[in-house]
C-alpha cells in the first residue's frame, strides 16, 4: 500500500502546552465528519492532534443530549481535544468551565474560522474577529475557565480582503495566553475556492513569537505538508479536506514528518475495507446500524474518488442501509484493482466560488460590540454544531 518516495531531515515535535506531538499534526475540525468513529479510523492510520467537530457552547452548557454525545470520547483516544463556538464570553467560558471540571477534556479549541452563512450572519465563527473587543473578552474568558488546559483558536486570514483580521486577533490571542494560533490562509469570502494564501501563514509566523502557528489549507499531500512548513516556517499543519476518504494520509504524514516519506497508494479492496472499517465504527459511535450507514453515505464519492466503481454501484453504497446490503455491495468490486494515481489525489471536498460573507446588519461599521449588537448575537448559539 505504500510507496517510498525520498526522505528528509526529521521535524522537530510540536508542542501545545503540556501536550507534545512527535507529529505535528492536527485533524481539522470538520462539522458532520470528525466524529468519533473517523478521528479513531484516522488514528489507525498515523499520529497526532485529532480534534472533534465543532461544538456550539451554548448547547454545551446546556447539556442537549446530542452535544454531550459529542464530547464523547473513546476510550482509546488518549488526548481528548474538542472545539468549541460560542459568540457571548460568558458562554463559552462556563462551557470551558464545564469541560475541564468534569474531565472531559485535555485540550480546548475556539473556532473562529466557520465561513458557513448561518454562523457568519450571527457573527459567529469568521466574522467575529472583526469585533475585537468581543474577540478579546471571549479568549481571555476562556483561557482563564481552561486553567491549566492548554487551549488554542483557530481562525481565519479575516471577512474579505478589505476586512482582514488575523494579525490583529493573532496578536490579542497570544497576548491572552493561548497555546497556539492555527490559521485557514483564506478569508470567509474565500470560503474554500482558489488556493490558500501560504504568504499569510509565513506573516502570521513572523509575527507570532510566543507561542507555536499551524498553518491550515490546501494540504492535500504529506509533500503538501512538508512544503507548507518549508516555506512559511509555521510549527505545524492542520488537515481538513485533504483526508476526506483518505485516512491513510495520516500515515503518509507520519512518515514525512518523521524522516521518510511513504505514499499510500491503496487498492480498490484495501479502500473498500477502509470505508467498511468506517461504517463499522459509526455503527458503535450512534449506537445504530441504520444512522450509521446513513452516515457514511455521504463518504462514498471520497473514497472511491478516481477508482472503476460504476455509477450504478455508487449509487447503491449511496443508499446503503445495513452492514450486510454494504458487505455484498463491497464484495462486487474487484480488490486487486491498483491505485489509479492522480485520479484519486488532489482536491476533494466542497470547494464552490468565492461569495459574500453574510454578516449581521451593519457589522463593519465598527470593530467594538455595542448596544443590542451583544444581545442578538446569542441567537447565533442555536444548533449543537455550528459549521
């Protein structure tokens, strides 16, 4: 399944508070897919960061049956890392409060990187940091309720390129003791289309001297990763779309990272029996057969991206509803079918056209929160996952 490729010079490891990574390496929040079952299915794989999907806080202080299923974790998933959106300071700081007195937890993120419209109308996720007054009281709350956990951000380059607003926050935030600064090189106008700005990892670096900078986009490869390091500098990366249907890149990257670099290069049937491991796991994650093959439906055109599966085959895995119709699906294919090369690399995931960001009424007219500006922003705390 493997192929060597060259070696390099090993990566120093990567270190988030009391937290160090032989690999600095960080599984992206990814709302709907890092879930249980996929962080532990990527952990087989390789090693590092694996961080759930994104939690809204205040459905966390409020303990909904779904958000407490969320923060979950398996037994085997020794660092407990969970990221959380919130848009009120209190909020989120008795969410933070929470996690960490009644261990659940050993490293808290704050996501202030979602572009998705129903948190950036709210201005929640990427619009935020525009209001950096707001910014600043809800890091410093949560830093402060996170004690001795390490506890990180995770944002964008800003709204737009006329409204940037990474250096600012990434200054506000290491001033307010985060661990680590990880930054998408791509504004919520961006979404996920074109290529990620790298230039502005290497600013946020040079900018940033406290405290460890992952750079976040368009990491598709471990050469990707290795490149990203090279020429911004940044201590480590954070992997979103680049493994959707790819968890052995984890292991690519573990190899890199580590002296060598090994590309998998899977069969069809070593593919397939990765993604029956996958619905295998959702299968324990939901505690339901059925919401796990629903769940996996959706991973089908990843994971066979670029191999000879018929449209009528994928239609069928697309529709699957119980192990046993996915294990006779499964045993249709051919297994010895060679990995098709670069018909299965690259791009994968939504990608779509840059768009205007949608943001509260009048929120650019002034970076600080005033009046009922605050209050209306609660309604942006609604759903158990915001992106």
């Amino acid at each position: 399944m493997n192929t060597p490729t060259s070696t390099i010079s090993p990566v120093s490891p990567l270190r988030i508070g009391d937290i160090e990574l032989d690999v600095p390496v960080v599984l992206a929040p990814m709302a709907g897919i890092t879930n249980t079952a996929f962080r532990r299915l990527c952990r087989e794989y390789g090693a590092g960061l694996y961080v759930s999907e994104m939690i809204t806080s205040r459905a966390l202080v409020e303990r909904t049956p779904e958000s407490m299923r969320l923060i979950t974790h398996h037994e085997s998933e020794k660092t407990r890392s969970i990221q959380l959106y919130g848009v009120d300071p209190k909020t989120v700081s008795e969410a933070v409060t929470m996690l960490v007195a009644e261990d659940r937890a050993d490293h808290i993120d704050l996501n202030f990187g979602c572009p998705v419209p129903k948190v950036t109308r709210k201005g929640g996720g990427a619009a935020l940091p525009w209001k950096i007054t707001l910014f600043r009281e809800i890091v410093e709350a949560a830093v402060t309720a996170a004690g001795t956990i390490p506890l990180t951000v995770k944002m964008r380059k800003g709204i737009d390129s006329d409204h940037l607003t990474y250096l600012e926050a990434g200054r506000v935030a290491e001033g307010a003791g985060v661990a680590a600064i990880a930054l998408h090189a791509r504004t919520a106008a961006d979404y996920y289309s074109g290529h990620a700005d790298w230039a502005a990892i290497k600013t946020l670096k040079d900018t940033i001297t406290s405290v460890p900078v992952l750079g976040n986009g368009d990491i598709w490869s471990a050469a990707d990763a290795l490149r990203m390091i090279e020429e911004t500098g940044c201590d480590g990366v954070v992997v979103g779309r680049g493994c959707l249907g790819r968890p052995w890149l984890f292991g690519d990257l573990a190899a890199a990272f580590r002296g060598e670099v090994l590309k998998a290069e899977p069969s069809l049937g070593q593919v397939a029996d990765a993604f029956r491991r996958h619905a295998e796991l959702l299968t324990e994650f939901f505690d339901s057969e059925e919401r796990a093959c629903r769940d996996v439906r959706k991973h089908v055109a990843w994971y066979f991206k670029g191999y000879p599966v018929g449209g009528d085959l994928r239609a069928s895995l697309a529709s699957v509803v119980s192990l046993e119709q996915l294990d006779e699906l499964l045993a249709t294919m051919d297994p010895d079918q060679p990995y098709p090369g670069i018909g299965a690399e690259g791009q994968r995931g939504r990608a779509g056209s840059p768009k205007k960001t949608s943001l509260p009424e009048r929120w650019l007219e002034s970076r600080d929160i005033v009046g009922a500006e605050r209050s209306n922003l609660t309604e942006g705390e609604g759903d158990t996952s915001g992106g």
